[in-house]
C-alpha cells in the first residue's frame, strides 16, 4: 500500500442547485459573515491539494466556479472534469453542509486509502423506517440496525468515480453510482452537527448554531 502521503486528493463541492425545495438558492444564503457556499468549501482545503466549487451556470463567471448541470450527477460530472487527471482519489461535498469538519474529510480519504473503492459518512438511524407504496400502505419494516443516514463529504478512489459517471447515469448521491457499478462503499461515522440545509427551518438552525458558535467565540477571547 502507498503512503497516504503519496495521494492526491481534490475535493468537488456541489452548489449547482437553483433551490426549488428551499425557495431560493440557499447556497447563498449568509451564515455570520459568510454563506452557506463559503462556510461548505473552507473545509476541503485543509485535506485536498485542489477544490472545485460547481455553481449554477449563470453564476460560473462571478463565482469563479463551474458551470453546473441540469441534474445533481450532471453537476459532479462537470465538476469532475475539472479535476485533474493525476487525482487519485475524489471527494465530493454538498454545499448545503455547511459545517463538514476537516477531519470527517480526512476520515473518508483514509478509508480510499486503506482500500475501499468509496467511503461515506453515516449516523445510526434512530426513527423507525417504513416502506410504503404509492397509495401510502407500508409493505414493510427495515430492520433499523441495517440502516445508516448518510451525509458528504464522500470520498472515492478517481478512476472508479470516472468509471461510474462514465455511464451517464443520475442518483440522489454519487456512492449510489459506484454501488451500482459494483464497487464496494464503506462507512465511517457521521457528525450530527453536520446537518443538509433543506428548508427554512434548516437554516435558522444554521444560524442559531453560527451564532452560538461566534458568542463562544467572543466570550472566550473577552475571558482572555
């Protein structure tokens, strides 16, 4: 096995979403002094040798990003065209998270290096989950204890990624890809506190949360 050293890693933060669930593009939604974009893609570089930031097309130029696709998968796809071809391995991070840690990069990266084909985070699920059909009557129970919820930022080795857009297909999240080309995707522990911007609620949560943060911040200097 190389040195994990001897890896080099980029980092494609998706933010090519128009916000039809949110209302608005809430990857620019402000979050203290930054958005929601910013705060996602401050921290790749502490565990990645080069970020690409995919946006809305409109906003390619002034974001100085990539122009994003019609679809989340299309979206990585032209992201994953900016990386260069010398990566070894490729996270991918949704700019709705914004409160990803270097070190839940890291966690995914080390495991590609250890050997995985992909790894994502994840949280035990702790709700009861049903499987319903289309007029709402559940056809079954999914044992709990088999279930993960799982977040970004994912990370995988380049060319099994290449491979797995290489097929044109679309999924929710790029490990559904890999998966389905038959790669193996494992998990490492999730944060809690790394929460998906979806709705309103969401983002007064965010910023509940940025502003505790800053007042610990600011009482911690005062004490000092």
């Amino acid at each position: 096995m190389t040195d994990e050293t001897d890896e080099t890693v980029w980092t494609i933060v998706v933010a090519g979403g128009s916000g039809q669930r949110f209302g608005a593009p809430k990857q620019y939604e402000h979050l203290g002094q930054a958005r929601v974009v910013d705060h996602a893609r401050a921290a790749a570089p502490a565990a990645s040798h080069g970020v690409v930031v995919v946006v809305p097309s409109a906003d390619a130029d002034r974001e100085g990003g990539v122009a994003g696709g019609s679809t989340r998968s299309g979206s990585v796809r032209n992201g994953l065209a900016a990386v260069p071809p010398e990566a070894t391995i490729v996270c991918v991070h949704d700019a709705a998270r914004p409160f990803a840690l270097p070190e839940l990069f890291r966690a995914v990266i080390a495991a590609v290096h250890r050997g995985a084909d992909a790894a994502v985070p994840g949280l035990a699920v702790t709700d009861t989950i049903k499987r319903i059909d289309a007029a709402g009557r559940v056809i079954d129970t999914l044992p709990r204890a088999e279930l993960v919820a799982v977040q970004t930022p994912q990370a995988f080795r380049a060319d099994v990624l290449r491979a797995a857009h290489a097929t044109g297909g679309d999924a929710t999240d790029d490990a559904a890809l890999v998966e389905a080309a038959g790669a193996t995707v494992v998990v490492v522990p999730g944060d809690p506190e790394n929460r998906k911007i979806t709705t309103p609620d969401d983002l007064a949560w965010a910023r509940d949360r940025m502003a505790g943060r800053t007042a610990g911040t600011s009482v911690t200097g005062t004490g000092a």
